[in-house]
C-alpha cells in the first residue's frame, strides 16, 4: 500500500532520489537570497540604530572583507576533504550563528565583531563550491539561460524580502527577524545534500593563483574582479546608508529595494538568451549604462526619484551580471579552483578598497556624489571582460 502510495503521489523520490543537475543550488540559492534580502540592506542601519557610528559600520564589513582575503586559503582544504555540499552546509551553519550574534549585540554591542568575522567565513564557503557547481555542471550553449532561470528565482525570492523585513522590524523589532532568519537559514541546507552535485576538488596552493593571474591573458578578469567587489562594498553599505540619512523610514526604504528587484525579475529569462550569443557585448552596454545610473543616484532627494533610479539599476544589473557571471564560468573550466580562488580573492580586494575610499572620502568632503563616483570607476572596471572578449573564449579539451 505505501509502495502503490508513493507511486502515485511522490514518483520523483521513488524512482530519482537526487535532484537533477543543478537544482539543489536553485532551491538554496533562493532561500539564501531570501534570507539576505530580508536582512542586507537593513544591517549597516542596524548598527547605527544600536549606538554604533558611520566609523563602526566601516570597520564591521572591513574586518569581514578583510578576513576573506586571508580565510580563503583555509577554507580550500574543506572542498577537497569534505566536499561542496558540506561546505555549503558549514556556511549555512555559520549564518545561523551571525544572525544570532547580531541577536546578542543588542544587549553586548561588542558581540558585532564576532558576528564580522562569522560573515568573513560563510562568504567564501558558500560562494566557492556555488560557483564550482556552474562551472562543473552548466549547459555551455546554454549558460545564459541557466543563469537567467536562477536569476528569476533568486530576484523573486528577494523582491518582496526587502519590504517584509521592514515591515518585520516596524512591528516585532530586529530580534524577530534575526530569529526568522536562523530559522529560514536552517531550511535552506536540505535542497543540497538532494542534488546530484557533490565533487571534490584537487588542492590548491596560494602561489597556483597568482601564477594565473599573472598571466596578460587573465589580467582583465582581476581588473573586473576588483571592480566587482568595489561596486559591491558601494551598493552593498554607502547605498543603504545613504537612504537612510534621506528618508529615515526602513518600510519605505524596503519597499525601493523591493519594487526594483521585482522589476528586474521580468527581463532575466531574455537577457540569458542574449548572454548566450554575445556575452560581451552585453556586458559592454550594461556595464556603461549601470555607470551612469552610479553618477545620478545623489542628485535628487525623492523616495519616487530613488525608486525609479534603484529599479533601473537592478534592470542595468542584469545585463551586467549575468555576462559577467558566463564569461568568468567559462574561463574557469580550465582551470576552476584556481580562477574562483582568485576570483574570490581579488574580489573582496575590491571589497576593502571601496570601503577604506568610501570611508576615506565621507570623512574629508561629506560628498556622496565623489563616493558614489566611484561605482562609475567601478563598472567600468567591470567592462574590462568585455573589451578583452578574447580572454573570455578559452578552448575547451
């Protein structure tokens, strides 16, 4: 009877117990991003909600980007012992503990260092073996596509976030969402150890990265890669600081980020059709167009004009990264470990650079416009894949 049962209603674990291809990331990746939607925008607020100063929520994302550069090469080891799904899993482990200290520094505002350096060791845990399950696993005729499928799942996942963490933060306080979140972190480990990918990697040593990267061919990916992480320490912290200093309401502030991921959601699946017939020409336009966005977003105080200018960002967003996502996958197949090892490293490189400049200039001029100026540099940092499309077209054995 239960066999008949799970004939009729559950053949998919009856007969495929593993989920296929890269569907176990698809789901994770969702919750994940879920969970950081719910939660990214609204932390360098918290800390100055807490007591703490522009100066202290600098030096929290400084002492997590920092540790990165030096916690990448220990965390190697764990993909070749353990394996991805283990280290995804440790990473997820560790969420829990960084949501819960950011729980605690509401009552010990110096339990904010260690939930710094509980982030410095999920990023690099998460983001290697995510990254090794495209380059492992992804169609290459239709790696656009598979980006563009995560990018509708994972946008979706985090469009109404933003808003509802507001709302969660209005009515129930920071504590129940940290707790919603450990919660909502431990949910997401199952889908990985259901999916099929579970390969361990050859170990790496720091000096087999910088031998690659030395190389003229692979020099426009470390300029992409430290503009990436530049634009990311700027969108990532200075933007929601920025919001917050103009309209001083979290719901309003959530409800910006929403409506633009949103928006975004509706082009991905043909934006991942271009990416996969001129990648670099898509990353060419984009990347100039989301440089420009950079120059006006201080120029008007409008909770409308803010709204417009994020959800353009996140539509320019797309045809930024998701080329830049296939060029890198492509490139990796050589040799993957190595170029995502450095691809995390110079990375948070940039990370470190665009928060000590941000820091740097907030401090001598007060001018958003200078700092923001520099997620233009940023961008076209980024282009420079594009522009060197060569680099981008390894042969494949």
């Amino acid at each position: 009877m239960l066999k008949q049962a799970q004939s009729n209603f559950l053949p998919h674990w009856q007969y495929q117990p593993h989920l296929p291809g890269l569907t176990g990331i698809y789901l994770n990746a969702s919750l994940r991003t879920f969970v950081f939607g719910l939660s990214g925008i609204f932390i360098p607020i918290f800390i100055l909600q807490r007591g703490g100063t522009f100066s202290d929520v600098f030096l929290f994302f400084l002492l997590a980007a920092g540790s990165q550069l030096f916690l990448i090469w220990l965390i190697l080891p764990v993909l070749r012992r353990w394996g991805p799904d283990w280290s995804i899993a440790l990473s997820l482990l560790l969420q829990i503990g960084f949501f819960l200290a950011l729980f605690l520094t509401d009552y010990r505002f110096f339990l904010l260092w260690p939930a710094a350096i509980f982030l410095a060791f999920l990023v690099p845990l998460y983001w290697l073996p995510y990254h090794l399950a495209f380059v492992n696993l992804g169609d290459q005729k239709r790696l656009g596509q598979q980006l563009g499928i995560i990018n509708i799942l994972t946008r979706l996942a985090a469009a109404l976030a933003p808003l509802l963490g507001g709302l969660i933060i209005q009515y129930f306080h920071y504590h129940a969402l940290w707790l919603f979140i450990a919660f909502l972190s431990f949910l997401s480990i199952l889908p990985i150890f259901w999916d099929e990918y579970d390969k361990k990697e050859q170990n790496i040593a720091p000096r087999d990265v910088w031998h690659l990267f030395r190389q003229k061919t692979y020099r426009p990916f470390v300029l992409s890669f430290i503009g990436t992480g530049l634009e990311g320490a700027l969108y990532g912290v200075i933007w929601p600081l920025f919001l917050f200093q103009v309209l001083r309401r979290l719901v309003t502030l959530g409800a910006i980020s929403s409506l633009a991921l949103f928006l975004s959601v509706l082009l991905a699946w043909q934006v991942g059709r271009w990416v996969d017939h001129q990648p670099e020409k898509v990353l060419r336009f984009g990347s100039r167009l989301n440089a420009l966005n950079w120059l006006l977003k201080p120029l008007l105080f409008s909770p409308y004009f803010f709204a417009l200018m994020d959800s353009l960002y996140q539509l320019g967003g797309l045809l930024v990264w998701l080329p830049f996502a296939a060029l890198t996958y492509r490139q990796a197949r050589q040799r993957p470990l190595v170029f995502l090892a450095g691809r995390e490293f110079f990375i948070h490189l940039g990370w470190v650079l665009g928060l000590l400049l941000s820091w740097g200039f907030y401090y001598l001029t007060h001018s958003w416009w200078l700092i923001f100026s520099g997620g233009f540099i940023a961008l076209l940092l980024v282009g420079q894949v594009a522009n060197h499309g060569f680099a981008a077209r390894p042969e494949f054995s």
